[in-house]
C-alpha cells in the first residue's frame, strides 16, 4: 500500500498534533503517524484527565483535515522522501489490509518524542522496580496500586508529578529522591519566578505531596528482594539506610529518541538534532520539533510543532510571531540541563554482576573491557536485543561515555515478511549509515 503526503508528522504528542494542524490548516495534504491506538503521545494519553490546553489541541485535530495512521510504526527509508512502516497492532481503517506501507512525502516533520533514562545499579531488574513514567502510564491503565508502599527516585520535574498522580490514587508515597543537590535546584527555582505557570503548577504538586519526604542529592545504590522488590537502599549525604516498599519509580529525566533522525542522516549536537529558525534538520526538506531538540516539556513542544508544520507549508509570516515564545521556552531547556544534570557519582552504582543490557543479559563487568558502544556490541551483543539499545544505549552512554556511531535499519522490529517484501535491512539497503552519509554529501 502507498501513499502520499506533502507533509508527512511522525509522531502525534503535543509536538506532532501541533505540527499536523497548522499544516492542514495551511491547506497541505497531512498525514499524522503514530505506533499508539489514539492521538496524545505518553503526556496527553487516552483516558487520562486532560488539561484544558491538551483539549483544545485534540479538537483542532479531529476538525482539522489531517490523515491519521494509529498503530503503525516506521522502520525503514530506502530512499529520499520514502519511509517504510508497519502495523504494531490497531491500525487505522484505511490500512486494515496491509502488513506494511509505503510512505511518499514532501516535507517530513519528525516528532519522536522520548523516553525515560535508565541507569544500572543492583537490583534494578527486579519486578516492581520500574520508571518512574512507566509506573504512572500503567496505574493509567488501570493497574491498582491502592495502599502501596512506593519510593520515587531519579531526577527531573516528572518525579514530582508521577508522585503526586500516585498520591492521589491512593498510594503511601515514602520518599521522593532526586539526585540533584539543593545548590542547583535553588536557582532553577528562582528563573521559574519569571514563569508564573509553571511555578503554580510547582506548587499544586509539592502540595498533592505534602508529608512526604522530598530528599535532594539522593539516590537508590540497591533493591532488595526474593522474586520481586521487598526494599530500596538509599544513600544521601554518604549515609546509606534501607526501606521497605512495594514499588521503586525510578528515572533518570529524559532522553530524545534519535533512531529515525540519525536512520536519515539529520545533523546531531550534544544528543539533540539540530534544527534552524524553522525546525528545519541538516536534511532539506526535513523539519523536526519537540524533545528531539531539545527536553523542554510540553510548551515549548507546541510552539515548535507549529512552527514547523507552518514552515512546512510555506507560512514561514505565521511562524515568524512564535520564534519570541520559542526562545524562552529554550531557555527553560538550559535551565532544566544545568539544574538535573547527573551526578557523577551515579557511575559507580553497578556491580561487576549487575546486568546492564537487559535483554541479552550483559553484566556490567563484561563491559568494562571495551573501548566503544561498536566493540562491545560486537564482542557481547549489548544494545542488540529487542529494545536495540534503547535502555542499555542511554546507561553506556552516561556510565562509559559511548556514543552511538552508527544507525541501520530496521530500527525498530519489523516481521521478516516485511524485511523480504521491502528489502530493508539487507546487504544493498540505502537506508543505512553509510548510505545516508551519501545522500547528505550530494545534496
């Protein structure tokens, strides 16, 4: 099945959703993609209670004249402007038929969104010790945690709101532990007096957990239990104790999802793409918006996606009033670096024993014998499981210092029926690294 767009969204959180309805509210063809059943991403997920700004966006989308595809996901691109995809599950009407499609596009606005930072420490694949966002998307989903014991720990503005969300369904929240000390967090707090909305909303959390303890440059160095978590042991301060609990949230903030920008070659700066006063990548013709380019939360997210869907479709005079509100939302991006960055310390939490990829069971020790995320992954298979380094790639990356220097396709599993009708993942694919270093080098 092919089909044709003159702007193609991958992604549909707040970012993509923005970027689909100023296009097609431009008068482009859009077609919006996303591997989830409805529109949202994991920040305005269905059936959650919606703040009044995620519902005015979800109207303008359902008026809006924009090609939805729920339920697929993108795997390959074997040439400029194509990107290959299939079905994950719950897929739109119009695509019931096919296993796999072929996506032709003109303009291209990535909106990838991210994902949660693991880092390794003993115990930390025990059932029960998950993250921190991932225990609040599944209580969404109707897991019943009514009357747990839970430890929050990481770093970042989510440890705060995944508590108070857990809080208020009834949880006993014993600790919340940010690694970050106090002496960064105090100035982050005085830049958040220049924005009264997030300070409100600061405080409406602080508030759903008051009388829980909020420890600042603390973290968990071990989770005990036989069969599933029965305590955490924490250190703060180099004292260590240990407590008893149902379930560690644990999240070490945020880290963009990359695959598909580094798949088509898209210019990369310190773990972010890099982009141009209009979203536009190193890739003409290319745009990207959101937490790709930068972790600022959902404000700056909107006002990025509309600016690229609205680049995308020539309105570059419409664009031009949001460049303003995008410079201090990107402001509040550095904030938030220099605030959470990690602790150093944090790199000497895994044993020799403690397994750092997951899913090919590749223990810390073993990897302490390489030089690169390349070598190791060659010599132990880290980073080439089912999630393909995307837990154990951010922890090597933080823990060695190893960069990801590569990217082929699929990037993410695709059936072998797909793989031989497509041609994607061979010997001759285009779509790799090297292929896609071609294309740059010629445009």
């Amino acid at each position: 099945m092919n089909e044709h767009f003159h702007v193609l969204v991958i992604g549909a959180g707040p970012a993509g959703i923005s970027a689909a309805v100023r296009a097609a509210e431009s008068g482009g063809h859009v077609g919006l993609l996303d591997d989830n059943p409805a529109a949202g991403g994991q920040i305005w997920r269905k059936g959650a209670s919606l703040p009044k700004t995620a519902r005015m966006w979800l109207a303008r989308l359902n008026a809006a004249s924009v090609e939805r595809l729920h339920g697929w996901h993108v795997f390959g691109s074997p040439t400029s402007g194509v990107l290959f995809a299939e079905r994950t599950g719950l897929a739109s009407p119009a695509a019931e038929q096919a296993d796999f499609i072929e996506l032709n596009y003109d303009k291209l606005i990535l909106a990838t969104g991210a994902r949660e930072r693991f880092l390794p420490f003993p115990g930390w694949t025990l059932p029960n010790v998950m993250g921190a966002g991932g225990l609040d998307a599944m209580v969404r989903g109707g897991l019943r945690i009514k009357g747990k014991r839970i430890v929050v720990a990481g770093t970042g503005p989510l440890l705060l709101a995944v508590a108070a969300h857990l809080a208020h369904r009834g949880t006993q929240i014993l600790a919340i532990c940010e690694q970050a000390p106090l002496s960064r967090l105090r100035p982050f707090a005085m830049r958040l007096l220049t924005q009264p909305g997030k300070v409100a909303q600061g405080i409406g959390l602080r508030i759903a957990t008051r009388g829980t303890h909020f420890y600042t440059g603390c973290w968990p160095v071990a989770a005990t239990g036989r069969g599933r978590l029965e305590s955490v042991t924490l250190q703060r301060r180099g004292k260590q104790w240990e407590l008893p609990c149902d379930y560690l949230a644990c999240g070490y903030h945020l880290v963009p999802n990359l695959e598909l920008p580094r798949l088509l070659g898209c210019g990369i700066h310190e773990g972010f793409v890099t982009t141009d006063k209009w979203q536009q990548t190193s890739i003409p013709g290319v745009l990207c918006a959101g937490e790709p380019t930068g972790i600022g939360g959902v404000e700056l997210a909107i006002v990025e996606g509309q600016i690229a869907g609205l680049a995308a479709t020539g309105r570059v005079e419409k664009a031009d009033d949001l460049i303003q509100k995008r410079t201090r939302g990107q402001r509040f991006v550095r904030a938030l670096r220099e605030a959470f960055e990690l602790d150093p310390r944090l790199r000497a939490l895994p044993s020799a024993e403690t397994l750092v990829c997951r899913c090919e069971d590749v223990p810390f020790g073993v990897l302490r014998d390489y030089t690169s995320a390349r070598d190791a992954k060659l010599h132990t298979r880290c980073g080439m499981g089912a999630c393909q380094g995307r837990i154990c790639g951010a922890a090597t990356e933080f823990v060695f210092g190893w960069a990801m220097d590569s990217m082929r396709p699929p990037i993410l599993p695709a059936s072998l029926s797909t793989l031989a009708a497509t041609g994607v993942g061979g010997a001759h694919d285009p779509s790799n690294t090297t292929s896609n270093q071609n294309r740059r080098d010629t445009l």
